[in-house]
C-alpha cells in the first residue's frame, strides 16, 4: 500500500513530514510484532498449521520485501516444522481441504528455498526435491471442499504459477550447482540448461500472454513478468564466464544472451514501476527484484564496455540512467533500493553516462564491480531493525 492510501490516513502522527518513513516504520512494526505473536504461541516447539502458515508468510514478507538472508533461519526452522507436521506424506484420516494444505505449505517451502539456492550457489539444496511427496493440485481455491477437489481447469488457476516456481527452483538447483562444480565451462551444459530455461519461458508465455501479448485481464502477467526475472537472472549466472571477450572461454552469443537478458530485467523493473497494470506489485521493487535489476545493471555496463566503438549502446544506456532515477525513488522506503542507488551513481561517475571509461580504471575496476554481484555481501543484519521493544504501540485501524 502507498502511503497516501486513504485507508492508512489515521495511522500516520499528527504533523508528519515524511510519510515514507512512516510507512516503512509502520511495516516494520507490524514484521515485529507478527514476529512476537509468533513467539507468544510458541510455534518452535508447538507445532500447528496455522501458526506454520503464519511463518511462511513472514519468511516472504522478509525475503522479498527486506531481505532474502533474514529469513534463513526461520526457513530452515520451518522445513523442520513442515516435516514434523507431515506436510510432504498425505496423511490418513484428513479431509482433501487440510491434506490440500498441507501440499501447499510443503510447495512454499521448496519456493522459498530458490533464493537461497541463488544465493548461496556452493550450497546444493537439491535434497529438497529427493524428499518424496505428492504436489498440489492446480486448482483455484474456491474448487477444494472437504469433500473433494473440482476438475482443474484448463485456464490457469491461482496455483499454476506456484506450481512453475517449483519447477523453477528444482532449475535453479540443478544450475546452480553446475556453475559451483568443474563444468561450469563446458559448453554442452550451457547450451542445455539455455535450452531448459527456454523451454519454461515458452510455457509461461502459454500460460500467461494472449496472442504473444499481456493479459490485462487479470494478474497474469504480473506473474508472467515475476517469472521471467528468474530465468534471466538464470542466464547471468549461466552466462557471465563467457560474456568478456577478455575470457579464454569468451563467447560472442553468451555476450549477446547477457545483453539482452540484462536489458530485460531492466525492462521488467520499468514496467512494473510505470505500467497500471502492474501496480499492485509495486512493493516487489523494495527488495529482490530490484537487486536482480542491479545484477542486471551491472552486467549489461560491462558487456557495453566490452563492445566495439561502433555498437549503439544509446538506448541501453538511457535505460541504465532512468534505472538509476527509479532506484532513488524507491530508497525513500527500501533500504535495498538505497544502497542499489548509490552504486550505481558509482558505476556512472566510473564509467559515465556515455559509456566513456575512466583512465586507469580497467581491470581493477571492473572486478569491482563484478563483485557487486556477489549478493550475499547485500544481506547484513543491518538491513533490518530486530528491536521487539515497544511493538504494541500500534494504533488500532
């Protein structure tokens, strides 16, 4: 919700200068204190659905709307919950209701693990997946009863794009695991998992688009857009020993693949800033999607400078400056944002808006900036505010 929302007028002090900040307060508060209601239920040591339920939505709240690596902890103190509840076996006695439940929690587990899988890359989370179990139906939520599931739908259902982030995270495993091992620079493999990633985005686009265009229908292609900054943030990892001409593994189309998936995470994070459409998901600019489009930012920056001097990079360019624009917009409220922002004035003044290098700023420099792509540097504990005291001083809406 934006600040000026009228439904959030009477939680703002009297004489408020900054409702930004008192909106990203607010939200901070209400974290804490789901956190607290948590705790006073003792959901470490008892274990109930609901209370389960409850943890995985903080663990969202906190890998997409803070940061990915605060909720380390609490996931893997919910996989254990999850497996103490028998959240993966199809337990007798249940009704479909609470066994469809117990499936969808055990999804929403393995879909948050796919960041994690991302960030901590040497860490392979594919036991995750040898965990045998029985995945949700694709149906939309008015189509269980206690009795039983309706015929799935041939349209997709507000499940379905659950459904694709899981075959997402067993890609991400597998990818990620290839580029941590010694094939990393083999061609082969490149050349299947880009087969793979594309296969998925073939069929989100079935899913998803009409005709080849957006949906304005619904939410699908706020879904289609969520995604595709997976896959392309796919082909970076899978790409990025091959993109420098520099490298003795240099690939021109691993260049070309890295451009064009760079300018469209660039492009998903314009469109949802600016589209209507895509408003409600506005909030996704405050954490991971924004740190993908600065991941994408900064390797489309160093596939510009590796270019020819003929290569018009005119239109790539001006895509970075506005990012750099929306990036300062989105600081006032996210902590992300901010520091996104200011390496990315770094990043101008280094290598300026018209893709002119600083003198002596060569391989030193771009190593530098390689390593704002390593993400787990973005993850400190000071990102957020852990302090519990005073969490009951909410007004009452």
């Amino acid at each position: 919700m934006e600040p000026s929302d009228p439904r959030l007028v009477d939680l703002w002090p009297k004489g408020s200068d900054s409702k930004e900040q008192e909106a990203v307060a607010l939200s901070r508060r209400l974290q804490q204190t789901a956190m607290v209601c948590l705790s006073q239920d003792q959901f470490f040591i008892r274990h109930k659905l609901s209370t389960f339920e409850a943890l995985l939505m903080v663990i969202y709240n906190l890998s997409h709307n803070e940061s990915v690596d605060q909720g380390w902890a609490l996931l893997g103190m919910a996989l254990n919950i999850g497996i103490a509840l028998r959240c993966n076996v199809d337990s007798q006695g249940l009704n479909h209701l609470e066994t469809e439940r117990r499936r969808r929690c055990w999804v929403g587990i393995l879909t948050l693990h796919t960041y994690q899988a991302i960030l901590f890359r040497d860490i392979d989370m594919s036991f995750l997946l040898d965990i045998k179990t029985t995945m949700p139906a694709d149906v939309n939520d008015a189509d269980i009863t206690q009795e039983g599931i309706s015929r799935p739908s041939s349209a997709p259902t507000q499940m379905s794009v659950m459904m694709f982030k899981v075959q997402l995270f067993r890609i991400s495993t597998q990818i990620c695991h290839h580029i941590s091992g010694p094939s990393r620079l083999e061609i082969e493999p490149l050349n299947e998992f880009d087969a793979t990633i594309a296969e998925e985005q073939q069929r989100w686009d079935s899913a998803y688009l009409v005709d080849g265009a957006p949906n304005i229908l619904d939410s699908s292609y706020a879904y289609w857009c969520i995604l595709q900054t997976y896959a392309h943030q796919l082909y970076l990892l899978l790409h990025r020993p091959f993109r420098h001409s520099r490298s003795p593994h240099f690939l021109a189309t691993s260049r070309e693949r890295c451009i064009a998936s760079s300018a469209a995470l660039i492009g998903i994070h314009r469109q949802i800033y600016e589209v209507p459409l895509l408003r409600p998901y506005l909030w996704l600019l405050r954490g991971v999607t924004s740190l993908k489009a600065l991941h994408a930012a900064v390797a489309l920056n160093s596939c510009l400078l590796d270019m020819s001097p003929s290569f018009e990079s005119g239109l790539y360019r001006e895509e970075l400056n506005k990012l750099v624009l929306r990036m300062e917009n989105l600081s006032r409220r996210s902590a992300i944002c901010l520091k996104a922002h200011r390496l990315l004035l770094q990043l101008q003044t280094q290598f300026g808006v018209e893709n002119q290098q600083l003198p002596n700023s060569g391989p030193r420099c771009e190593s530098t900036i390689e390593d704002w792509t390593d993400m787990r540097e973005w993850f400190g504990a000071d990102l957020f505010n852990w302090n519990l005291d005073n969490v009951g001083n909410i007004p009452v809406v």
